[in-house]
C-alpha cells in the first residue's frame, strides 16, 4: 500500500512538473520558430500527447481488437472538447488566433468522412490507408504554409533546445499519467472498490489525462492558443492515425452504439466548437458549461440511463 502511494505521489508530481515545462518551452518554440502558440500546439503538443494511444491503439488491433481502437479515438474526441475544453473555458474564456476555426472544420470534416466509412459496419485496411494518408497531407500543408523553421535564437531563446525539453517533458506528462492511472488502479482494487468502478472513472479518465493535464496548465498560464490547439490536433489525430493505423493492422467491426450515439454526440460538439471559432475565436463560460451539459448527458446514457 504505501508503494502504491509513494508511486501515485510521484506520478502526480511528473504530471504536474512535466505539463508546466511543457506549456513554458511549447511558448518559447513558437516564438522561436516564428509561428503559432496554436499551431505548434496543433503539431507538436499533440503528437507528445496522443503518441501512447496510436501505441495502444496498435497493438490492440494486432492482437484483432481493433474495436478497442475506434472507441477509444471516438471517445478521446468527444472527452477532449467536452470535458477538458469545457472546464479549461469554465476557468478562463480562450481568445484564440482567428484562422484557428479552419483547423476545427478540418477535424470536423475528417470525423465526418470516418463516419462514411463507419456506415457500412466495417473500417477497412484501404479505409485506413486514406486516413494515414490524409495525416500527413494536413501535415505536409501546415509545414508548407506556416513552418518556418531556422530562425535561429529569438530574445535570447533556442528554439530547438527547447523543443527537446518540450518533448522531453511532454514524455514526462505521459509517463506520470501512466504510473498515476496505473497505482491509483491497484490502490482501488486494495481498498475493494469493484472493477466496473475502477474502469468508468480512473482508467477512462486516465487516458485523457495528458492532454487535461497540459490544456489546463495552459489555461491557468494565459496561453490559449496551446490550450486549444492541442485538443483540436490531438482530436485530429486520434480520427486519422489512432483508428487509421488499427484498420491497417486489421479491419475494424464497428460497434452500432458508436456509429448511432457516440459519433453524432462527438459531431455535435466539434460542429458548435468550429462554428463559435469561426464567430468569435473565443470559446467562453457560457460554450464551455454547453460542453459540460453534453458529456454529462454522454455519461448518464452511458452509465445511468
């Protein structure tokens, strides 16, 4: 028991420590690098954070659960805006650049096309491959028309050791969240609290906690750019690569409760989230309780309904 608890108090610590480097060096790169806070959160922050889940994701699908794959990157997209961006907003209403709307109705029209692939019950291997290839598409257009790489130092700054302690320290939130779900888990099972329990809160919530960690930390520092950006990247990421990957490895059956809730509900969200970016390029108090309403809706179906 207490090395449980001198774990979970040690995986908090690299939670907390790894997010505030984390958010600090994301800023100084940008300027470094002379682009965007949201930008580079759109790339870079949420590749450090959704890296461990294309991991999970694959080796899952290897082992023919791909399943897995879809529910976790569905769920990750609606749990990323409605839960963390809905309580990041409820904290401090996020101004953002005022392009950032493009990006969201880039995520939402690549939700939109899984959701035609989804239609006929099966994701397949090619199905997969078009939505790899669309990754790195998105990817090869944002380097050719906002990176510009090599500006050297900026204000006494050096983008690129920076941007080794950023990824460094976005390792560090990654593994600090792992060791936290991880002991809090067998601290729970310690303490008799039934598995059902342990499996809807700590595990579930888990998974996200990189990116709640690190949008959080760059709302309380005034950075919104970098909270925004990385769930829109990171919901990116998880339609395209997380499920892209897995249906390469082996076809994804799709779960009807998925394509018929789960995916519409994610739709609706990411639609009021691009549409209120496109209006104001603030998502304030008033969208953020929106978002609240609609996962506690999510949870009271899932759960309780």
């Amino acid at each position: 028991m207490m090395v449980e608890i001198a774990l979970f108090v040690l995986g908090f610590v690299l939670l907390i420590w790894g997010s505030d480097v984390f958010v600090d060096a994301a800023s100084r790169v940008a300027k470094g690098f002379g682009v965007s806070e949201f930008l580079i959160a759109l790339i870079l922050a949420s590749i450090a954070t959704t890296l461990p889940e294309v991991t999970v994701s694959a080796v899952a699908a290897f082992h023919k659960n791909s399943g897995i794959a879809l529910g976790n990157a569905v769920g990750s997209a609606l749990a990323n805006i409605s839960l963390i961006l809905g309580v990041s907003s409820i904290i401090r209403p996020l101004e953002v650049d005022t392009d950032a709307w493009k990006n969201a109705l880039f995520m939402l029209g690549i939700t939109l096309y899984s959701a035609i692939l989804m239609y006929d019950g099966t994701i397949s291997r090619l199905d997969g491959l078009t939505l790899v290839l669309i990754y790195f598409g998105f990817l090869y257009f944002l380097h050719s028309k906002h990176v510009r790489l090599g500006y050297g130092e900026v204000e006494g700054g050096n983008p690129r050791r920076d941007l080794l302690i950023m990824l460094g320290s976005g390792l560090a939130v990654v593994l600090g969240a792992r060791v936290v779900v991880s002991t809090a888990v067998e601290l729970a099972r310690t303490l008799g609290i039934p598995e059902v329990v342990i499996g809807l809160t700590l595990v579930s919530v888990g998974t996200s906690m990189p990116e709640l960690a690190n949008s959080l930390t760059a709302t309380l520092k005034n950075l919104p750019n970098i909270s925004v950006g990385n769930i829109v990247g990171a919901n990116i990421l998880d339609i395209l690569m997380v499920i892209g990957i897995a249906a390469l490895i082996h076809p994804i059956r799709v779960d009807p409760g998925i394509f018929s809730f789960t995916l519409p509900l994610t739709l609706l969200v990411m639609g009021l989230l691009t549409g209120i970016l496109r209006l104001r390029s603030r998502v304030d108090r008033m969208t953020g309780a929106a978002f609240l309403a609609v996962y506690s809706y999510f949870l009271y179906v899932q759960f309780g309904g």
